[in-house]
C-alpha cells in the first residue's frame, strides 16, 4: 500500500488561511503591505569575468555576515 503524502503548496495555503481566519477571529488587522526586498542587486548580465568575480565577492560578503559565528 502506497503511503500517504500530502501536497505541500497545498498544506502551506490551508495553514495560510487558517491564520488569517485566526487573526480576523481576534480582531487583528490583516497585513496589507507586501515585504519589500531589501537584497543588493545584482548585474543583470555579466558580460566578463570581472562581473562574475564582483558577483562572486558579492555573495561571499552576504555569506559571511549571516554565518553564525
């Protein structure tokens, strides 16, 4: 017999709803405002290897200042 595994966007959408059900219970406003990005951006088309390295050195420096140290 072949065990059960439930869809996970599935499982995500009905917690989702089941929280804001919740809060609308409380009385609690829903959140309105998306999250904003707060990420560098990136170039948009590395054309050399010089881009690649600044990419590179780019996500190195985000790397280590989320490492737990």
């Amino acid at each position: 017999m072949k065990s059960y595994r439930p869809n996970v966007e599935m499982q995500k959408r009905r917690y989702s709803l089941r929280l804001s059900l919740l809060r609308l219970r409380k009385g609690k406003p829903l959140p309105t405002q998306a999250i904003v990005s707060n990420s560098e951006p990136w170039i948009e088309n590395p054309r050399s290897l010089a881009d690649a390295e600044a990419i590179s050195d780019s996500v190195e420096r985000s790397m280590e200042g989320w490492s737990l140290k």
